[in-house]
C-alpha cells in the first residue's frame, strides 16, 4: 500500500477551519478517509489540547456576545437575541454543543487512541535539549505537546509498520517528520485530500520519477554505509579502516506517498574494502609480529528512505532521511596470508 493507512490531525488543522466540523475541507476528506479506510490517530496531548481550545473558543465566544450585549444594548430588542442567562448554565451548554459537534466528526473515523505509555522520555528530553523539530528556539522552545504526539504517533507507525498522514501548516512539525520516514507530511488537509482522490496513473508516475532518479538513493546507502559497523567473522582479526566503492540498488518498494515526499524501502549490494589487521607467528623468530592488509568483499544492506520530489522536474531534489537497517556488517574474506 502507497497510500497513508492513517492519518493524524495537528491542533493547527481544526483551529485553521476554526472547528467548524462542517467546513469544505473537513466534509470533502471525511468520505475518502472513509473509502480509504483511513484510521484516525489521536494521541493523549493532541485530544488535550483539542478539549482545552475549544473550551477556550466557547468562553470566548461568551465573552463575545456578552460585549455585544453592553456595547449595543438595543440588541436586546432583536427577537433572535439570546436573553441573558446564568454563566455556569450557559458555559455548560455551549461547551456540550462544541463537545458534541467534535464527537459526531470523530465517529466518521476508526479512531485510534494513544497514551503515554510508548514515549520514551529520554528520547523527547533530548530533543529539546539538542533543540530538535518541533523544538526550536525563542518562542517554539517548549513544544512538548507536539513533541509527545510526534513520538507517540511514530511509536505507533513503528508498532505496527503503518505509514501515517501527518497534516499540519506548522513547518516545525514538517522538520519533525523528515526524521521518520513512516511520518508522511502534509502542509493541508486538501493537500492530503487531493492525493487520496489521485489515479492509479498518477500515482504510477510518482512511483517511477523515484525509480528513474534512484541514483540519489543508491548515494545516499554509500554514505550511510561509512557510518555502519563492519566486524570480521573471525576474531583474530580486526579492521583498521573500511573504504565503500560503490552501492548497487537491487530492489526498490514504495511504501508511502506524501505531499511531494516518498517512503521507500530497499536492499542492495556494497561494495567495501577493509583494512585488516593481526598478528602472525614468525617461525623462526619464534615471536609475533603484526601485519596488515587490505580485503574487498561485497555486502547485502536493507534499508529505509524517505525522499523529497521537486514538482516542477518530477524528480528526486532531496534524501530527507535514511536509515540502513543493519547493526552490523559482518565480513569473512581474509587476507593471503604468508606461512
């Protein structure tokens, strides 16, 4: 499946449409989300956060008509004017108004409901300690309601090998979602909406700009490798140096589309070379001496990618994250040894 198999919905997204659960861009996603059977992802943070702005909206709202009231006192002569009420009976009823509106657009969706309990905090200290998205600096120093959401939605893509539709206008939350190649960003939900509504045709095409341009992903393995653990299978030896010559994409799966943006999975062939290093006996000497030499083996990575496509040129612009998936690379070529 190309497509997301479930979508998550930033606060920015409903106060954008001003929760009105009625709006264009809501009732024209609702039926696709359905016939796509998109599942509704709300974590803790977000469903608080949700409940508190539009608590939020109704006091305000309150406010409103009640500084209509004694700013224009002859409203009250309008027979559509509502009569003045008791605060605590009017803040219930239209905060029960604005909680049911919000309900009945939850029930199109097969909601998922997230806790806490998959964040690692450590992992979300980190973050704000290294000002990682959707940390940033000034203002947007202490995001931990969307920093929580992005790690628990992401826990749950991990969990359960979905790829999730991101939607948010917030581009600190599109920073967040580079680093996770299961986290498919979209800036709006008509964005998101417009792909669910794509052919096959053109979703075909996307598909084969990323194969035709897959040069830029095989670079991208050739650089990850450099960072990968290489380990000979025999302990007598250790590697001093590793050099990669070149990567060979052999297989290629999209697994996620996005606004501009692909998911990919991958393996491949490395070819490396190995500086090796060991002590070899000396017969005559009768002691160790150390010697070296270089080994070039090739190596099968997989991996995962998540890749930028510039709309003008229908090609590859960016590789916005990679992972090989490997640990560890063992090797078991030996050097010609003297004896």
């Amino acid at each position: 499946m190309s497509l997301p198999t479930a979508v998550f919905l930033d606060t920015s997204v409903l106060a954008g449409q001003q929760y009105n659960f009625g709006s264009a861009a809501l009732t024209t996603f609702i039926p696709l989300a359905k016939k796509h059977a998109l599942s509704l992802l709300l974590p803790d943070p977000t469903e608080s956060e949700i409940v508190r702005q539009i608590r939020d909206r109704s006091k305000e709202a309150l406010k409103a008509l009640e500084d209509a009231r004694r700013k224009a006192p002859f409203l009250a002569k309008w027979k559509h004017f509502p009569p003045t009420q008791k605060n605590s009976i009017t803040d219930w009823e239209v905060m029960q108004v604005a909680m049911t509106e919000w309900q009945d657009f939850l029930n199109n969706f097969a909601v998922v409901k997230l806790d806490y309990s998959s964040v690692n905090l450590k992992t979300v200290m980190q973050w704000y300690d290294r000002v990682t998205p959707p940390f940033r600096e000034g203002k947007k120093r202490k995001e931990f309601p969307d920093a929580f959401a992005i790690a628990i939605v992401e826990a749950y893509a991990r969990h359960t090998g979905s790829s999730i539709a991101v939607v948010s206008d917030d581009t600190d939350m599109k920073l967040a979602c580079d680093r996770f190649p299961s986290l498919l960003y979209f800036k709006s939900l008509p964005t998101l909406t417009e792909l669910l509504l794509s052919d096959d045709k053109k979703l075909d095409k996307l598909r084969q700009a990323v194969l035709n341009d897959i040069e830029i992903v095989a670079m991208a393995a050739a650089d990850a490798a450099t960072d990968l653990d290489f380990y000979h299978s025999d302990d007598k030896y250790s590697i001093l140096e590793t050099k990669i010559h070149g990567v060979d994409i052999e297989d290629v799966t999209i697994i996620g589309i996005g606004d501009g943006e692909c998911t990919l999975t991958f393996s491949c062939d490395v070819e490396t070379e190995h500086h090796l290093e060991w002590e070899e006996m000396d017969h005559y000497r009768e002691e160790y001496s150390k010697e070296s030499q270089w080994v070039i083996e090739r190596s099968s990575l997989t991996g995962i990618a998540k890749v930028t496509i510039d709309s003008k040129t229908n090609e590859i612009s960016d590789v916005a994250d990679f992972d090989c998936e490997e640990g560890g690379i063992e090797i078991s070529e030996n050097p010609r040894r003297r004896w």
